[in-house]
C-alpha cells in the first residue's frame, strides 16, 4: 500500500467510491467562493480527501469577529490582517502538502467570474450573499459548469446542486435575488457555525457523486437544526426561467450593484467602477498625515476618527463601522483624494 492508498483508504473503502473515486478527486479543480463559516467547513474536508486542486477565492480580511465561527482563522490571522483567502492557504497547506492551493484575494464580479471559475470541474457556493450566487449561477450557466449552492443562517441551512441543462438552476428556484432585508441573514438570526458543517456535508456528498459521474438529484435538502429536521424538496426547472433560456445579465454585468454591505457586521465593500491598479506603497505615505497607517504584503489598513478601512491593490475596499453603503462611498473617496 502507498502513502497515497493508505492516506485516503477511508474514503476508497467507501461503497461506490473505491480507488477510482479518490483517482477523481486528485484530478479534480474545484472553485471555493467564500472562506467563511461554510467555506471554511467545505475546505477542510476537500483537502483532507486529497482534491487534486482548490480555488479559494474571498475578498475580505480576517477579523476577530470572524474566530467564532470560522474554522480555517486564528489569533495570528487577525494580528496580521491577513486576507481570507491567503489565511485559508496557509493552513490548508499545511494538512495537506499534495493538494494545490490557489489563493484569490478577489471579489467575484461580472469583470473576473469567467477566468476565475474557467477550467473548473465544479463550483462551490460559500457566499454570503445572493448578488454572488446570482453572478456564480450565470456563469456557472455560460460555461456549463456544475455547482452547488449553499446557504446557512440561524440554525438551517440549504443545499441544491445545479447541472447547468440537467437540472434547475437558481432562477428557476428563485426567479430575481431578494430585496435587500426581506430574508434573515446571519446579520439578523445569527448563524448555528455546526449547522455549516453539516450544510458543507451534504454539499460534498453531491460533489463526489457529480466526480463519479452520477446522475444530480433535482432537489433542494433543507436542513433546520432548530426543527431536527432534514427535508429533500423537488425542484423542477422552469420553461420560463430566463437564466436557463441564457438571459444572463449578472455575468454580462447588467445587473449588480458595487456596494454591498457584509454579512454579520458593520463593514461595507467597495469595488471600483472600473479596473484600477493602486500603489499602496505611494498611498500610505499620503494617508500617513491623516491618520494610523499600515501595510501589509496583501493591503493598506487605515484608521482616521471619520473612519477605519481596508484597501487592496484592485482598488476594493472594505470600510469598517459604516452600514451605509453611500456614505462608505463618500468616505472611500474622501479617504483616496485626502
Ligand atoms: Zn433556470
């Protein structure tokens, strides 16, 4: 038996999956969108089986709010304002030195989502919010990728694989992204962290079984920890879904907004209207004068009384105790032109 064989033996003595299916999943290139409660969860235990390749991709910076209730993030992650995506690569690698980990400090938008999530065998929805699943969804369509969305808040969670021309889609489950404040998010119920692992079991479960070439089950898994209950609904795709008739207008950047505000706290995110390179380098000299500066491989922290955020060389922001995306872009502004 190899080191190999016998690293992964558990997974291959499993009935159905046996060498081929570990054979699968080291060939494999898998996208993780989000980091947090979710990704985090998913992560570990696809580098633990040994898949061939994981994209983490995540736009946000570990904070200490975050060490409650995600797996992948310590103490030092925070001192060091490392970005999720960087922070998460480090200590996957470590439990796994075979699987190749690419790190994307990035935010999924209409401009990247094609060469982010191109050449991947599947996708893994970790978002915190539906204006990426409805962006990870048509691109997801464009490219006839599998992915699975994924969502947890307060004690449940929900899980639906999609096989683009196979099974529903997101619209055809929800035709339009909710209004902003109409579903309770973990900002307002709270998140249950071990009703992720969970939630991240059952995606996984359908992630193996599309490697295996099975067949996608058309149904959504509802899992509430509150009820004690674990519920498989039909899903069946709509003749009118305008997504799966290939109207994609978050992937051609018609739909979208560029402000959002984080799930679980006062932050909002920014991200230029058009692409940008900063020299954070030059900015901190300039920011120096108004206020607490420090610069790190991956960012530019800045602290002034009217206000704290973070800046990355893609001209992003993430700006902190504003809840209020129009004023965080009154600040951003005033902050770069200081
Ligand atoms: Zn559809």
């Amino acid at each position: 038996m190899t080191e190999s064989t016998e690293r992964y033996a558990r997974l291959a003595r499993l009935p159905g999956v046996g060498e081929r299916g570990v054979e699968r999943l080291s060939r494999a290139r898998i996208v993780l969108v989000g980091c947090g409660t979710l990704g985090g969860a998913y992560a570990q235990h696809l580098v633990r089986m040994g898949v061939g390749t994981l994209v983490l991709v995540d736009r946000d910076v570990v904070e200490e709010a975050n060490l409650g209730t995600q797996l992948l993030f310590d103490e030092d992650d925070v001192r060091e304002m490392r970005p999720k995506a960087v922070a998460a690569a480090r200590h996957l690698e470590m439990i796994n030195s075979r699987v190749r980990l690419e790190a994307r400090v990035a935010d999924l938008s209409a401009g990247n989502a094609r060469e982010i999530l191109g050449g991947a065998h599947l996708v893994l929805d970790a978002a915190d919010n539906f204006e990426v699943r409805f962006l990870l969804n048509d691109t997801a369509l464009a490219l006839g990728l599998p992915w699975i969305y994924t969502a947890v808040t307060g004690w449940a969670g929900l899980v639906m694989p999609v096989v683009p021309g196979r099974t529903a889609c997101l619209r055809c489950l929800i035709p339009e992204p909710p209004e902003p404040g109409s579903l309770p998010t973990c900002e307002t119920a709270g998140v249950w962290a071990p009703a992720a692992a969970a939630v991240a079991s059952a995606g996984l479960t359908a992630t193996l079984r599309l490697l295996l070439g099975e067949a996608a089950q058309p149904e959504l898994h509802e899992l509430d920890f509150q009820a004690g209950t674990w519920r498989k609904i039909a899903v069946n795709r709509r003749a009118d879904c305008p997504a799966c008739a290939g109207d994609l207008p978050f992937l051609e950047g018609r739909r979208g907004s560029q402000a959002v505000r984080l799930c679980g706290r006062d932050m909002v995110h920014l991200a230029p209207e058009s692409p940008v390179r900063l020299d954070l380098p030059a900015l901190a000299d300039k920011l120096r004068e108004a206020g607490t500066v420090r610069l790190t491989e991956y960012l530019l922290h800045f602290a002034a009384p009217a206000g704290e955020m973070y800046l990355f060389p893609d001209g992003r922001a993430l700006l902190k105790g504003v809840t209020d995306p129009g004023r965080a872009r009154a600040l951003y502004h005033r902050f770069l032109s200081g």
